[in-house]
C-alpha cells in the first residue's frame, strides 16, 4: 500500500513536483489589497514580489484548519497511510494546526495511520525534503521508512541565504528597524541560515558581489559529497543571480544540472524575505538511495 504524502505550499515546489509525486498541497494564505488568497491556487510568486516592488505589504497566515482535518479524514476512513512533511513549527503555525486536526480525526479513527513531521526547514530546504520522501513512497517505500528518511534528510538540511533589502526582514519581525535603515544605508548584504528551525544571521557583506562567492565558501563549510545529492536553489524573482550560482556549483563541485532545482521562492516566504532574495540548500550529510 502506496503511503499518500502531504506538504504545504512553503516548500516552494512546481505544480509539476506535485502531479510528478502525486504529492497532497496544503495552501496557505498570501493577504494583499485586503483580499485573501490560497497560494498556488490562486496567487503566483511574481504577482507578490511586483506588488512588493510598488510599495504594497502582503501578509500571510497558515492553512484553513479544515483543510487538514478533510484530507486527514478522507485517509482515516480508508485506513491508508499518510504522512504530512510539515513547514518548520518556528516559522509558522501550520505545524501545531495539523497536529490539532490529528487529534480529533483521531478520536473517531484512533487507529489512523496518519503521521506529521516538523521538518525545521523552509523553501526549497524543505522541498527537498519532501522531494525526497515522495520519491520514496512512489516506489513503495513503508511509512516507517519514510518518516525515519524525512527525519534524517531535515535535520541534515543546510539553508544559506540573503535578501536584497533588510526592510523587508524587519516587517517580519525578523531584524530591528534600526538594523534595517543602516543596512539599507551601508548596502549591507545579510547571510543568514535556518538553526533548529529559525533564522539565524551568520555574517553581513558590503555590497552584493561578495555573496556568490561566500555562499560557496559556506557550502564548503557545511557541507559534503555534493555530486551524490540534489542541490536546491531558491530566488525571489531573480533568476539570474540564480542560474549564476547554479553554474559556480556546477563548475566547481561537477554537479550535474539536473541534479540542481532552481525554483522561485514562493509567495508565503517571499512576502516576507522580498524580491531579489537568494537561498542555496544542500545536505550535510547526504544518504543515498
């Protein structure tokens, strides 16, 4: 019995990913102009950064509680496996919301096979994850392994990233406004990562030439064995700077291009991070198979 995977729109996957895996998307919501809408559904990443270029602020929030709890039950019923790879619970509430849902669909079906994994990871980070799971259940993988492989591959999960513009951060609540008006003064360019999943800074650069090549000093840091993984590679609408970042790995480390995803950071995140974001993922400690 094939295990049904679930993800939220955070991981930032292609509708593609999703019918490729028959991977269940879960949408959370994108706030603008007093509108509320579903992401991917109805609501595309470059319609929010274009917004946020023109002054505009889009909020997000998490998934309809009852969207869990109709997918949750439709499995229940039927007594088949699922295993929900969550978003990380630092970042959002969609984590706790699916672990509510779980608990009442489980006073009617106490037996259901469902499973819920805090993957402590976001964007492309945690869609490798899912990724990797989903490759999995396709090929009849038990839930057993697979909740034991998204364990492994999320807390192995390396984020390394940087936004354009530090006002966007502190909307968020993640820097001081006082942080963000020098840094927009200085064209400070921040480095930061995901630790236990939070976001974390590590440095800040003057100017934006110095980031390509220190993000690849970071990735020889923190990581290894890069010709045997699948490279992640978000941006908020700046595909450019991507592909160039993509290339540098491919050149140095002799990845293949097919083993690099190169997605746009989507909608929930963006609207937070802000256009012209970069984010390199990679394992620390890649598994095969």
């Amino acid at each position: 019995m094939n295990v049904k995977i679930v993800a939220d729109s955070a991981c930032d996957l292609s509708k593609e990913h999703y019918n490729e895996y028959d991977i269940e998307m879960i949408p959370l919501n994108v706030h603008l102009d007093d509108k509320a809408y579903a992401d991917v559904k109805e609501i595309n990443p470059k319609s929010i950064y274009d917004a946020m270029r023109a002054g505009k602020a889009p909020k997000t929030s998490q998934p309809v509680p009852e969207a869990f709890k109709s997918i949750f039950t439709e499995y229940a019923e039927k007594n088949e496996p699922l295993v929900y790879v969550s978003f990380s619970s630092e970042l959002s509430g969609t984590y706790q919301s699916a672990k509510i849902m779980e608990e009442i669909v489980k006073q009617d079906y106490p037996d259901a096979p469902i499973h819920i994994i805090d993957t402590k990871c976001a964007s492309i980070g945690y869609g490798l994850v899912v990724l990797y799971v989903a490759k999995l259940a396709k090929n009849g993988a038990s839930v057993k392994e697979i909740v034991e492989a998204a364990n492994y591959q999320a807390e192995h999960m390396e984020h390394i990233f940087t936004v354009d513009d530090l006002e966007y951060l502190y909307r968020g609540g993640r820097v001081s406004k006082t942080s963000a008006f020098i840094g927009g003064l200085l064209n400070i360019k921040p480095i930061l990562n995901v630790e236990d999943g939070k976001l974390v800074p590590i440095e800040k650069l003057r100017g934006s030439k110095k980031v390509l090549k220190r993000m690849l000093e970071l990735m020889d840091e923190r990581g290894s064995d890069f010709k045997n993984q699948i490279i992640g590679i978000s941006h908020g609408d700046d595909l450019e700077r991507a592909e160039a970042l993509s290339e540098l790995i491919q050149e140095k480390y002799g990845v293949e291009k097919n083993n690099i995803v190169i997605e746009l950071v989507g909608s929930v995140i963006g609207a937070h991070s802000g256009p012209g974001t970069l984010a390199l993922f990679f394992s620390d400690k890649p598994r095969l198979g």
